[in-house]
C-alpha cells in the first residue's frame, strides 16, 4: 500500500515552540526510519543513506535583541547603584 509523504511546516514565536517543533521533527524521522527498517540493526548505516529533505529558517534576532535589552538594564541599573 502506498501514501502520499507528508510534509510539515511549523512557525515558532518563543524559544519553548521552536525547541517542540525540533523535537518533534526528530521524532518523526525516528518513527519513518522504524518503518522503513524495524529493530535497530543497520539503521545508522541506513540513516546514512536514507535520503529525506529537510529546510530550517531560524532566525535569532528577537532572542538576540531580549539579550541585548536585558544587558541594557542592567547596564543601567549599574549606572545608577554607581551614583547612591
């Protein structure tokens, strides 16, 4: 019997989805590879070879810029420990 391949497409907003989503990714690809070759014999050297297609698009710029705000505050709040 054949199936069409499913294709997934996911967007993350917080860093907790996005690290859900790449395990689930991972999860899927470990359950089609146990269809494809049961028990764990050989499944590296399959894994290997076995051809899938998968795109990632991460973009960090808004963890980045939570990083660079709480530097920000904290540069700050220096400043202003500094001055009492």
């Amino acid at each position: 019997m054949l199936f069409e391949p499913p294709k997934y497409e996911w967007e993350a907003t917080t860093t907790r989805e996005a690290l859900e989503y790449l395990q689930a990714a991972k999860d899927m690809i470990a359950a089609h590879m146990a269809s494809l070759a049961p028990g764990t014999q050989g499944r590296m050297e399959r894994e290997r070879y076995t051809p899938i297609k998968l795109t990632l698009k991460l973009d960090l710029g808004p963890l980045v810029q939570c990083i660079n705000d709480r530097r920000t505050v904290e540069a700050l709040t220096a400043d202003l420990d500094d001055l009492n």
